[in-house]
C-alpha cells in the first residue's frame, strides 16, 4: 500500500503540488471583470494541445493538502456492502505490482485531493491507468464504480469516456493523449470496509468520481463531469454525456420571470471557468448571491430540484433518494444564479445552485481543440466533500 504521494509529472513542494493545466482554468478562484479566457501560457509535462483555453498549459493547477475528517454530514443509506465485494474483487484480479499503485493509506488526504479536469499527461493521477490493465481487469474496475453508482452514472462515466475517443479523431491540435483508457485511473484509500472509512477514486479528463464511504455513510464529492465535444455519433447513436445536467441547469434559468433573471443574475463579476473546480478544498465557497428559490413559484422549483437531481442522481439510488431529500429541504435557504450569458450554446454562459450545502456550477466554456464550445461542471457538498465537514 501506497504511504505516500506518487508524482508522475511535475514537482512535489513541501505543501503544494504545482502541475501544468490542461482544459480550461479551473483553478481560477476569483471572478473575472470580463469573460475573458484564462491567460496562462506554460506548457506541461504532454507539450501543447487540446482540452480548453490554452491547451495543457492553459494555467497551473495548484493541490494543496488540508485536513480531512470523516465526520461529513451524510443522509445515509449506502450500498456500502455491494462496493466493498466490488472493490474486493477488483484488488483479487490484481498482481502485488498493480496492487501497490492502486492501494493507499486512507489518510494520504493529498493524493485523494489529486483530481481535475485536465488531461493526465498534464495533471498526473493517483492509482493505475486503465490502460494498463487487462479486459478483465478493467471489466471488474468498472463494476465498482457500477456498485457505487446508478445506471444513469455509470452510463455517463462511460460516455464521457467515449467523448475522449471522439475529441482525439475530431481535434484540430491533435489529441493522441487522450482516449477511453489511455486517460483514466483508479485508486483505493483505505481498506474497503463496511465500518471503516474507505475511498474509490476514479477519473480523469473531463471526470472526477470520489466516492467515499464511513458504514452507511457516503461522499460522492468532489465531482466533476465535462464533456468535449457536447454531442456525437457512436455506432449511428447520438451521444450526449452532459444531456440531463445541461437541459435541467437552463430549463431551470429559462423559466425565471425577465424580474427574476435580473434578480438573479449575478454582480461580483463575470466567470470565464468554475470558481470550486479542481484544488479548491478549504471549505471556503464564495458568498451567496443570486435569487432565493423561495421566491420561486412551485412550477419553478420543481426545476430546481430537477437540476439538482442530475446531480445526486448519478449516486447508487437508495444513497441518491435520501441526499436528494437533504438537499430539497434546504430549498427555500437555496440561491440560484447566473453569468454572461444563459443560451446552451452561446459562449461562457454560466449557472450556479448554491444551497446550504449544495454547490453546482455549469459553463459553457471555449475550447482549443474545435471551433466550439463544450461542457464543464462542478458538484460539492460544503458538508460532506471527501467524507468530510469544512476542512482544517
């Protein structure tokens, strides 16, 4: 196992792990005067290319280590038994060479942090590439993350995926980094356990899975869905990975009264990329603004709640129904928002659901690699991120 933080690309610092960036400037912390795109221009570890504004060098991610607890506030009801067999099963198919790239200690809170956006060849990952391992073994790491999430999740991981495929034969830069396999990892931290705390964490470009489990207790944030390009043919099928998410977020926007959506609209600035994207984990979210839902009529928080539920949806059903639950009855304390624009497919129109503990932003964001724009979205739980309350 695993007692330490492996470092692929770039430079392990004392505190802060400091890697070239593909895709688009998530870590953008701040709002922006103008919708501008992110400036940066350094070139990572995989050169210049596709995935956002700049290519992989759009702008450097920085993973800082904070305190993890396990006492994040879960409504329940995790299927923990079904993934500890999974996760069990997975591990067996595995020689003591593999077994040490997957395993860590559940307390290496660094690594668990280790997730983004960007492709791997520009933010190197925890655990074992799916690539290098065999059909079987990759058949019994997806039937992991088919135990820990519903049929509609585990659907989109694997569009998401396929997105990569079709990015590398469409892009205008070149793609060969990118692929169903070539860009996705798999790691487990701590022993998986029905009583102790154990995490599966998955991703990679455009998807960050954190699924953490305390006995009947579940994290499913941080988590990162995007997908590029939106839509494509595969096997004369239409796939869409971020249809449910995009649909719901601007329903929910265009449903609002001309009142509501200047109400709504937000005034701290204009956002270019996510504000809580990827090594955002002080537990400090910006302050809340845009319109309360309990100004809503009930037509139009049935959206809202339908958004969300995209969200929580992608979650094993029994844990996704009672977080779902959670998340309703703190509606009317719920604001919701947006930026720039609020057109599917205009430009960097952004929109946010920020609840008591809910966070959900969505962005039209620009692209490098072909002439339009594609998605990215982020879901936190200010409660709950990494199994865990407000980090220390």
């Amino acid at each position: 196992m695993r007692e330490h933080l492996k470092v692929t690309s770039g430079a392990l610092l004392s505190t802060v792990l400091v890697l070239a960036a593909g895709c688009s400037s998530d870590d953008a912390a701040s709002p922006s005067p103008s919708a501008g795109a992110s400036s940066g221009s350094a070139r990572g570890p995989g050169g210049g290319g596709p995935g956002g504004q700049g290519g992989p060098g759009g702008g450097g991610q920085q993973i800082t280590a904070v305190n993890l607890n396990t006492d994040g506030v879960s409504p329940g009801g995790a299927n923990t038994a079904a993934v500890v067999q999974a996760t069990n099963a997975f591990l067996a198919t595995l020689d003591a060479t593999e077994r040490d790239k997957v395993e860590y200690a559940f307390t290496e809170n660094k690594a668990r942090q280790t997730w983004s956006n960007f492709p791997a060849t520009a933010v190197a990952r925890e655990g074992i590439a799916m690539a290098d391992l065999t059909a079987d073994q990759q058949k019994a790491a997806d039937a992991v993350l088919a135990a820990g999430l519903s049929t509609a999740g585990a659907q989109q991981d694997a569009n998401i995926r396929s997105s990569d495929d079709e990015l590398s034969r469409i892009s205008q830069e070149g793609a060969s980094g990118f692929g169903a396999l070539k860009d996705y990892f798999i790691a487990v931290y701590g022993t998986p356990s029905t009583t102790e705390p154990f995490m599966v964490q998955f991703g990679g470009h455009h998807l960050a899975r954190a699924l953490t489990y305390n006995g009947d207790k579940v994290s499913q944030t941080p988590q990162f869905v995007g997908t590029e390009p939106t839509s494509f043919q595969k096997d004369g099928v239409t796939v869409e990975p971020l249809k449910a998410e995009s649909t719901a977020m601007f329903a929910m926007i265009a449903a609002l009264s001309a009142e509501q959506k200047t109400t709504a609209k937000f005034t701290s600035g204009t956002f270019d990329d996510l504000l809580m994207g990827p090594g955002k984990d002080t537990g400090v979210f910006p302050a809340s603004e845009g319109l309360q839902v309990s100004q809503l009529t009930a037509e139009q928080k049935k959206l809202v709640t339908a958004a969300i539920q995209t969200y929580t949806g992608d979650l094993a059903d029994a844990a996704a129904a009672k977080l779902l639950a959670k998340y309703t009855s703190e509606l009317d304390q719920t604001r919701i928002g947006w930026s720039n624009n609020t057109g599917p497919t205009d430009e960097n129109s952004y929109i946010r659901i920020d609840g008591p503990s809910v966070w959900i932003e969505f962005i039209n964001t620009r692209s490098m690699s072909t002439p339009n724009i594609h998605y990215h979205s982020v879901y936190r739980d200010k409660t709950n991120d990494y199994g865990s309350t407000k980090p220390s």
